[in-house]
C-alpha cells in the first residue's frame, strides 16, 4: 500500500482556512465582549500608565474624585507641565447603560 504526501497545495489551502477561522473566532470574541461591556455584565478597567511626561488613565484623572457607579468611561491623556501641573486631555468618551 502506498500512501501519498500531501501537495503544497492542500497545506496552502488548510492554512487559509485556518487563519479565516482564527480571524472569525476572534471578531465573534471581540462581539461578545462588547456585548458584555454594554449590558454592563463586564466591568471596564480603571488604569493609569504612565511613559516619561505622558499618563493615560481611565476613567478619571487624579484631580476628580470618580465614583465606581458612573454612568460614563473615558480615557485621559495626561502631560507634564513646565510648571509641574499636570493637562489632562479627554481622548475617548462614551456614555455606559444604566445597571440593572
């Protein structure tokens, strides 16, 4: 009995088909995840990252007392001042539904 190799040709054609089902796995995942985040089932992340004079935070900067009940997320880039302010810049908003 003999068995034959598969071509180049069928190994080209499972990895196509197996990257477009990674892709589609992936994007169904990302859906589900902002599914989540809108109905409120999964909680944004509070962080704050800081790289040289640049900070970005969510979903306050340091100067506002933020409640964890907020019916918002934002994301804020912060920068160094020469007189040792910081500027905080609002880069992404968006209004949350209310909890349930």
């Amino acid at each position: 009995m003999h068995h034959a190799r598969p071509s180049n040709h069928f190994w080209g054609k499972a990895l196509i088909i197996g990257a477009s089902l990674l892709l589609a796995a992936c994007l169904l995942g990302l859906a589900g995840l902002g599914l989540a985040v809108q109905q409120r089932a999964l909680e944004l992340p509070r962080f704050a990252v800081r790289i040289g004079a640049l900070s970005v935070m969510a979903p306050c900067p340091p100067p506002y007392d933020c409640d964890t009940r907020l019916n918002y997320y934002a994301v804020w880039r912060g920068r160094d001042l020469p007189n040792g302010d910081t500027h905080y810049d609002e880069v992404f908003f968006t209004y949350l539904p209310k909890r349930r």
